[in-house]
C-alpha cells in the first residue's frame, strides 16, 4: 500500500517529497507499532506485578500469623521455664528438709533413738511411735519423687516448645527470605514498567512531531492524511459520545449490593432506557461479534483498532453483522429486554485487549 501511495505522492509533491512523506509514513507506522508492543509488554509486566502483589500479600499474612504462633510459644516456654525452676527449688527444700530429718534421726541412734521408741507405755503406742517415722520418711521421699516427676514432665514440655519455636524461627527466615525475593522481583518489574511507559511516551512524542512536521507537506492522498490526522480511539479519551441516552442505574467497579452483603465486580456500566431505543456505536469500528451471550442476551462487540473493544449487550433488532465497518454514532440495534436487571436497557464496556475500562472516564459529560 505504501509503494502505491509512494506513485501517488511523486505526482503530486514531486519524487523527493513524496520520498520524504513516504519515509515519514514508514517511520509513523513504525511509531505506531512501537506503542503495541509496548501496550503488550505493559501488560505483560502488569500481570505479572499483580501476581507478585498476591504472593507478597499471601507471605505477609504468613508471616504475620506465625509471629502471633512464636510469641505465643515464647510466653508458654517462659511460663515453662519459670514452672520447672519453681519445682526445682520446692525439690530441693524437700530434699534438704528429708536430709535435715534424716541428721537428726541419726543423731538419735542407738540409745536415744532405742529410748524414743520403747518409751511408749505399751505395745501398741510403740507400734504407732514405728509407724509415724515410717510415715514421715515414706511422705518425704513420696513428695520427693512427685517433685521429681513432675520436674522432668515439665522439662519435657519445655524441650517440646523450644523444639516448636526453633523450628518456627526457621520458618520466619525463610519466609522473610522469599518476601525479600519477591519485593526485589517486584522492584525490577517495576523499573522495567517505568522503562516500557517511558518508551511509549516517547513514540507518542514522536508521532505527534510527526504530524507537525507532515504539514509542510500539501498530502492530497486521503490514506495517507487518514494516517497521519486521523484520531485514534484512544487519542478521544472523555470526547466519545454516549452509545444510549438514558440513566446509569450500575456503575463501573467494585459495588456492595442493598439486599445482600456480597461485593460484586462490575466490568462494565447499564445504562437504563426505555425498550426500543437506538443504541449508537461509540466509535467507527469494525463489527467483530454478534450473538447471544448467557446472561447478557444478544451482545455485539466492535473492534475499533489499536486492541481496543466496546460491547454492547441486551440489545434485539440488530443492524449490522460480523465484519462490518461502521462509523461513529451509527445504530448498531436498540434496547431489548434486560432480564436480569429492573429495567430495560444496554449493558456497556470498554476493553482494551481484555482489560476492561471505566467507561464514564471515555464518554463526554459521564
């Protein structure tokens, strides 16, 4: 197509000129096709930062809930600790005390202890003088072999939460280890995010001192002044017009519904009209669809170039087909009936690749 508007051109401006114009064309498209691919790469990058947002979020709530686990641990092995050193000292005044009785009941040996025990009057006050040294010695050693139990099943206990906190601090590390990564990975994408939108700024510097500089030029060829001049969808941000005159009665995002307490994602806008109204494309285009969609009815997508997509659902009576051109504010269809909704009218969204748009900031006066 280039060389044939090249022959055009050399009629018209002479062969330098239309050399210069047709280089100039070249070099457009190519500004064009840098802003693309650019676009995808975004993109690309900001899939992937949104994933790493996901895991960043993920391994935070991670981390958070292990710290709540070894603080946890942390207080019960002190409570642990302070247990076992309490039971350690009570056994050890229990020893001491059984070992203080037992000086003394060596000390009494032999005649004392021999006096002591058969200084009852009777038989039967010696046998209870014998039994309450025996109850004494074995409530001694009872008591000591409580403590000792006792001790080590603490200390067990203890060796068990340590084992657990160790082994959750090693967690942590890891944890804050791949936080790190990711932040890092995040940072780098980021870098390279700035680097794409800067690259993309600059083509669309260029391709505007492009068109300055084409106006030196008396271009007659319409396709190559379509080229240069003509807006893009995306150059008519907030100047599009409305595809149907009505009310908003849903809004673009995230909204909470009256009657339940459910969140729901909106990717698109319905605008409430009376059944039968013109619905208009927003944008010259091509018709890329036209069918029924489950929950949406009769739906037509238009392809307006450069990856960007309006949709247009709930319509009936349509007036197009797949592969036709259209021009801007063109009838398309008009309202059918929107089931799912209060009222009738257009369920509407604005797509770029297959990212949806809010459609109130493209639209003049929404």
């Amino acid at each position: 197509m280039q060389g044939l508007l090249a022959v055009g051109l050399s009629l018209s401006l002479g062969a330098h000129a239309a050399t210069d114009v047709d280089n100039l064309a070249k070099d457009f498209e190519a500004q064009k096709k840098r802003i693309e691919d650019a676009e995808i790469k975004q993109r690309q990058i900001l899939s992937a930062l949104y994933q790493l947002n996901k895991k960043i979020k993920k391994i935070v709530t991670e981390k958070g809930e292990l710290s709540q686990q070894r603080a946890f641990l942390e207080v019960n092995v002190r409570t642990l600790t302070q247990k076992v050193d309490d039971l350690d000292q009570r056994s050890k005044s229990q020893r001491a005390l059984l070992a203080e009785r037992l000086r003394a009941i060596y000390k009494l040996g032999g005649a004392s202890m021999a006096r002591f025990l058969f200084s009852s009057t009777s038989s039967a006050s010696l046998e209870r003088n014998l039994k309450i040294m025996g109850i004494v010695a074995s409530r001694d050693l009872e008591l000591i072999k409580n403590y000792s139990r006792d001790l080590q099943d603490l200390q067990n206990k203890r060796r068990t939460l340590a084992g657990r906190l160790e082994s959750l601090k090693g967690v942590e590390v890891k944890i804050v280890a791949q936080e790190k990564q990711l932040r890092r990975e995040q940072d780098l994408k980021g870098k390279i995010l700035d680097g794409i939108r800067k690259n993309k700024l600059f083509a669309m510097n260029k391709i505007h001192g492009l068109r300055e500089k084409s106006l030196q030029y008396n271009i007659e060829d319409a396709g190559l002044f379509d080229l240069l001049f003509k807006p893009s969808f995306a150059d008519q941000k907030g100047e599009l017009p409305h595809p149907l005159q009505g009310v908003i009665t849903q809004k673009f995002g995230l909204m909470k519904g009256e009657e339940h307490p459910y969140t729901l994602s909106h990717k698109g806008i319905f605008i409430s009209a009376a059944k039968g109204s013109p619905i208009k494309s927003i944008f010259e285009g091509r018709v890329s669809y036209v069918g029924e969609l489950p929950g949406f009815g009769t739906t037509l997508i238009v392809d307006h170039g450069d990856h960007y997509y309006s949709v247009y659902s709930h319509a009936q009576e349509v007036k197009v087909s797949t592969g036709d051109e259209i021009t801007q504010s063109q009838v398309i269809a008009v309202v059918g009936e929107a089931p799912q909704e209060s009222s009738p009218g257009l369920y509407f969204e604005i797509r770029h690749f297959s990212e949806p748009y809010d459609p109130q900031q493209w639209m003049k006066g929404l």
